[in-house]
C-alpha cells in the first residue's frame, strides 16, 4: 500500500473505524478520507456516488456497519438487515465505479452457523443454520463477502474480506442494554464496586467459551492482510470462499472473563452466575490458520487488553462528568 495514496475509512468514529484509522496515522500515511453519518449518508446511493467519484480514494476500508448486541438484533431486525445491505452495497458497487485499486470489508463471526464445528474455519460458511437471534445482521455481511467475491470475479477487482472474532477495547459500546459481554460486565462491575455491593449477578453458568480480541490488533490484522500482494493473497483464499478469519486463536470461559475484569476492575464483592438465564452457544472459536499463514500474530494480551479498556472507560466517565 503507497502511503500517499487516498484512503477511505468507512466508518471511522466506530471502535473498529477508529483503530483503524489511529494505525494508518501511526504508520505514516498522509491522506486518510472520514465522514461522518451526518455528512455522508452511507444508505443514500446518490450520496455516497458523488462522494466517491469526485474524491476517487485508492484504498477503501469498509468498517461502517449498524451494529448491536442479542437485545438491538432482536428488536430492530429489519434496520439490521437493510441498513448493512445498503451501506456495503453503495460503497463496494461505487468503489468498482471509481476504479478502487483495493477495497477490504470486515465482516462478522456471527456469518457461521450456530451448529458449526470447533474452531470455525473459513469453509463452514453456508453448510448450515445461522444463529436465529442475529440472522439478519449475519445475512447482511454473507451478502457483503459474496458482493466483493462477485465484483473479483466479474471485473477482476482486488476486494478482501476478513471476518473478525468478539472484538473489545478503546471505543466500544458500554450502553446498558445494547452493549456487548465484555463493556457489559465492566460497567456493572465497575458500578458494584463504587455502590459497595456484595455480589453482581452474570447471565448463565459462566462456562460458554469466547474469543476476544483487542480491537488495535484487529486493526494490526486488517492492514496487514490489505497489504499483501494480490497473488499472495489469492494463493491463501478461493474465488468463491475468499474471506479470512481474524482472532487469537484461543477462547476463554466466561467465567474466567468476568474473574479477569473483577481483577482489573478492583471489585471485592462475589460473582454469582444465574444458572436460570441461557448461555448462549457453548463454544464460539475461529480457526485462524490463514492468517497464521501471512504471518500475522496477536500481541495484546487479554488481561493487557481489558486494563486499556477499563482506564478508557473510566476517562469517558470522568468526561462525562464534567459536562454535566
């Protein structure tokens, strides 16, 4: 990738977008493209037309997304679905239009079926039922991987997908009803331990198995596999089955998260697992052997991980106490 060349981030003020965008500043390049939803439309063919064709970025890296936890996908399912399909459909048709030299889409782990097996590899996509609670969501980013996979086939484009485990860090979601495990139990943790509680109760046994990976090493990931040469690449993928899986390689226990954030967090109180509440799938782990193969590793530990998110956390609270 030439460093002065036009780079357009899609999706830049996003967890995912952002890191993205502070490793392509870190490593010197000069002319990085941002908007924002109220600038830049992404649903809105026209708009996103116009933008594309009068700026004629080099790279586009497609972050922008509408996204959600079990609680947002089940109450707004058709935002989920059409909001993705048009925003990934105007950016990759456009991006064709304007003579993109790479385009690179990040996907979901949710795009496997629910009935997989451990660890998922690339080659498990469409061999069965996806996950009902995030199916529109998880149809929306299939169609993205087989859009970029079309576009290479047809016009002989260079568009990548990579599809990336549970994601967590600098930027992440800490709403109440709408955020992830991770950002979820660091605010109810956090505030068990400033409100003196003895116990905070977590969801189910505690023994589902996850993956996390720490958003600035997915973003290590991304620009490393965009920045293969295009043979490289295509010797590690198939035309029809193109996209590569980002992750650590390694899961943990739920319960073993929550001892880690109880740790980082400071919190001396129990943690009592309501075994009344579902666990979810038992295990959710992707094979990474792809990417192990372009030579990429991660380097953020999850413990090391967690700290950085938690002192994040705690400077938006303390920013946000300050504006009121």
């Amino acid at each position: 990738m030439n460093k002065s060349f036009k780079v357009y981030i899609a999706g830049h003020n996003g967890m995912v977008g952002s890191a993205l965008y502070r490793l392509l500043k870190q490593q010197g390049f000069k002319n990085i493209l941002t908007k924002t939803h109220t600038e830049l439309d992404l649903r809105n063919q026209e708009m996103v037309r116009h933008f594309i064709q009068k700026e004629r970025p080099s790279y586009v890296i497609l972050a922008a997304a509408k996204v959600g936890g079990i609680f947002a996908n089940n109450e707004y399912p058709a935002e989920f679905i059409y909001d993705n399909l048009m925003i990934q459909s105007n950016v990759i048709h456009q991006s064709y239009q304007a003579g993109v030299k790479k385009l690179l889409f990040l996907g979901s782990s949710c795009i496997y079926p629910k009935s997989v097996k451990q660890p998922m590899r690339e080659a498990s996509l469409l061999t069965g039922t996806l996950e009902p609670t995030n199916e529109p969501y998880a149809m929306a980013k299939i169609a993205g991987i087989k859009l970029c996979e079309s576009y290479n086939r047809q016009y002989g484009t260079d568009y990548r997908s990579v599809m990336p485990t549970n994601l967590y860090g600098v930027g992440d979601n800490f709403h109440s009803e709408n955020s992830h495990v991770i950002p979820a139990l660091i605010r109810r943790i956090h505030e068990a331990k400033i409100r003196n509680k003895k116990e905070v109760i977590i969801w189910g046994s505690g023994q589902a198995r996850r993956d996390f990976l720490y958003v600035d090493d997915m973003a290590s990931a991304c620009v490393h596999l965009m920045s293969i040469d295009n043979h490289t690449y295509q010797q590690n993928v198939q035309p029809m089955l193109s996209h590569i899986n980002i992750g650590t390689g390694n899961d943990c226990s739920i319960r073993e998260l929550a001892e880690i954030i109880k740790d980082v967090v400071g919190f001396k109180g129990a943690l009592v697992f309501d075994l009344s509440k579902p666990d979810g799938a038992v295990r959710k782990l992707l094979n990474i052997e792809l990417l192990s193969k372009t030579g990429w590793k991660h380097r953020i530990t999850l413990k090391n991980g967690l700290c950085k998110t938690y002192k994040w956390y705690l400077d938006m609270l303390g920013k946000e106490h300050l504006r009121q």
